[in-house]
C-alpha cells in the first residue's frame, strides 16, 4: 500500500505540511490553481534547521493592494495560531522579503463564505471535497469553542488567504503524491502558555484540543514552551492522517523535511514525510484488559455480561471457568476495552456482578483486521435471500478470511429448508469468487 507517513515530534503547521509533501516528492506545479484563484504566491526555498536541509514554504501577496480586513480583529483567539511557526527568529536573509506576506492578510471570512471561495477554485473533486472537509473540521472546533453555529462561525486567521492556501495546497499536493494511505505518529502540542484576546490560555490551544478529539491520531506535549500545533496544521492532519505510535515499515522512495521558521537551539523545528509501500499487516490497537474472578455469580448474570458491559464500552467479554479457593467453582472474566472506557466498563463490572475487586492487566494493544461487510444474494428454488459476510483484511486490502454471519445463515435455512452449513457455504463461496 503507497503510504504517506509524517513524524510529528515537532507539531504540524500548514507551511511545514506543504514544505514537507514538496520535500517527499509532489509538484510545486500541483499548487497553480490557488495562485490563479487568489493573490497569492507560494516563495518556496531550501533552508537550515540545526543542520537539516528542510523546505520552507511561504504564502506571499501577489498584489499588495488586497485588503488586509479589520486589523483589529486579530486579536481572536486564532490570532497566535500561525505565530508558532512565524518569522520570529528566523534569521536567513529571502530574496522575497520586500514582498507583502499573506500570513493573516484578506478579509476574516465566515465559514460559508470560505465554501464559496474553495468551491469557485474549479478544483478537482477530490481536492475540493478534502480542502472543504479540513475547513468543516475547522469550523466545528471554533463553533464548540464560542458556542455558536457552524454557518454563524467567522474565522479570523483561519479564514485568511494564507491559511486558505495552506489548506488547498495541502489537498492538491496530497492529490500529487497518490498515495493510499497516511499515517502520522503523536503530534507535539508544544508548551507554555499563549496570550489571545479573551486571555491566557496553556497550550495547546483550545481550537487544537477539540480537534484532537475529532481525530485518530495522539497528541502530546513537548519538546519545547511554545505552540507547535496550529489549528490549521491540525485540521489537515485530523482528516488525511490515521494515528499510529511508531513509524510504520515502509520501502522508502521519497523523503524530506518541511521547515517551520522558528529555531530552536536543540530541536530541529521541521516536519519529517516519508513516501513509500507498506507492508501489509493487521492495524495495531491500544487496548487494556479488566479481569475479576467470581465464585458467585448467578448464571443469569454471566450469560447477560456481554450485553451489559458491551453497552458501557467493553469490545470483547470472555468467561473461563476455574477452581477457587476451597476447590469452589468459579469463572474468569476477562473484558478488553479501551484505555479511556476502562474507569466505566469497571464499574458497570462491579455493579453487575458484585465483585469486590477487578484487576487492570496492562496489554497494551492488540493486532485487528480492517473489517468490512457486504451483502450477498442467494437464489433458492426461485427465491431470493440477502446474507451479510463480514470480510476480514489487512492494512493493504488484502482479504485473508471470509466469515458468513450466522444469524442471517439461521433465517435463510429456516425460510428456505437448506442446512445452515450448506447456506453458510454458498454465502461465502460468492464473495470469495
């Protein structure tokens, strides 16, 4: 599978994101339909950071004369969000710097007026279709932020030129490279506090957290006290990127590094991309495991378990049968769940079985498929039946095991007089030819 795969030990901002899909191969060209579509023009150039060759990407006026919006305005929330990988301290001399740099310039656009931007650039489908769901991603974590609608949201930074062509160059580089899939590991947050119009607030930033909770991917803190995680850089990654902890194995044929303009004296400020085939594998998934051992649980109980603790968020339940102290009888009860539902599923546990104790085994994760289901038609003496198969895949696709769901196995042998084996059968047989 043809992998996109970002380090983000370093956060994420939308320069950083098209200087690093630019490093790993994709075109400069691929950017034309936004500098014909906006006043903008994208300086491109190759800079040092702590001795690292990286691509820096700037957004620059191409007609000085745009109206630069209500400078008063830039005191919203968002206002910092590009400064963490701003020209402050940047201390290499571009050729370009007389130019007019597009960095919070143009109107402060509402979110509908952002669609019928993006929608007038006649990009291509695709393209527009991720370029308008980052801007919908967008959106929704400033309306969760102020309490207000979608349609009533007015972005401030993140509704100016440069983070409209941070977000659309993103999508058509991305569109450039064709790849199947991408991958980012935990994203920096970065540090410290920032100072915003309706005051201090510790980083990450509020936009950045609601987000990260729409997202795959993990965010941490660190390395360094300042924001490294822009909401922009952010809402590209929400939805092009899966979450994984490590770098994946990859065959790599293109790499490179994108530059944000800070420096910092022991951290290479860049994002890493790399661009190559994956081997295929099972996707890995963070889990821990809950388990208690009862000696007096009624049937009932036991048999309801699956039930009960699958609604408060267990994904698997399994009861072994044991001998406890005084050669009782006994059962284990082991429940995998997620780490963030283990505090629920524990106490729905205890409150269903009256255990006075349940055991956190740390397991860490397990190794999935990637699941997928499709409906197949069986004709039996002149009439038709629908069974659901569940196809089981690893991470390139490739189906390594077809399962026919037994419940629907049982309704077409009781309507139709075949043996649930014979049904089951015929099922899978058609999906796999």
């Amino acid at each position: 599978m043809r992998t996109l795969a970002f380090d983000g030990r370093m956060g994420a901002a939308g320069d950083m994101i098209l200087g690093a899909l630019l490093a790993a191969g994709a075109d400069r060209d691929a950017l034309a339909p936004v500098e014909q579509a906006l006043d903008v023009e994208y300086v491109v150039s190759t800079v040092d950071r702590n001795g690292i060759s990286a691509t820096g990407v700037e957004v620059i006026l191409t007609d000085p004369t745009t109206d630069g919006g209500d400078e008063d305005d830039h005191g919203h929330e968002h206002s910092h969000s590009d400064e963490a990988h701003s020209h402050d301290g940047d201390d290499h001399d571009h050729s370009h710097d007389d130019h007019t740099h597009a960095e919070g310039h143009g109107p402060h656009r509402s979110y509908p007026e952002v669609v019928d931007i993006v929608e007038g650039m006649a990009l291509p489908e695709a393209v527009e279709a991720d370029a308008l769901a980052i801007f919908e991603i967008l959106g929704e974590a400033e309306a969760a932020v102020h309490g207000t609608d979608l349609g009533e949201t007015h972005f401030h930074e993140v509704g100016a030129d440069d983070a409209i062509a941070d977000v659309v160059g993103a999508a058509l580089l991305l569109a450039d490279l064709d790849v199947e899939r991408v991958v980012t590991t935990p994203l920096s947050a970065g540090g410290g506090t920032v100072s915003m119009s309706h005051g201090t607030y510790p980083v990450p930033t509020p936009a950045v957290v609601e987000i990260a909770e729409r997202a795959d991917w993990a965010l941490q803190g660190g390395p360094v006290d300042t924001e490294l995680l822009t909401p922009t850089g952010a809402a590209i990654l929400a939805h092009v990127a899966d979450g994984v902890d490590r770098l994946p194995s990859l065959t790599v044929d293109g790499s490179g590094y994108g530059a944000g303009a800070r420096e910092f004296e022991a951290h290479p400020n860049v994002l890493r991309a790399m661009v190559g085939d994956g081997a295929g594998g099972l996707r890995r998934d963070d889990i821990t495991v809950l388990e208690t051992n009862l000696d007096d649980a009624p049937p009932e109980v036991l048999g309801d378990l699956q039930r009960s603790l699958s609604a408060a968020g267990a994904r698997d339940v399994s009861i072994v049968p044991l001998t406890m102290k005084k050669s009782r009888p006994g059962h284990l009860v082991k429940v995998i769940c997620k780490p963030d539902d283990a505090d629920r599923v524990a106490r729905r546990l205890a409150e269903e079985t009256g255990t006075l104790g349940i055991r956190e085994h740390g397991a860490g994760h397990r190794w999935i498929a990637e699941r997928a289901f499709e409906t197949v038609t069986l004709e039996v003496d002149g009439d038709s039946y629908e069974v659901t198969v569940k196809l089981a895949s690893d991470t390139d696709g490739e189906v390594y095991d077809v399962s026919c769901e037994f419940d629907d196995a049982a309704a077409v042998a009781d309507a139709s007089g075949l043996a649930v084996r014979e049904v089951i059968r015929r099922a899978e047989r058609s999906v796999r030819e």
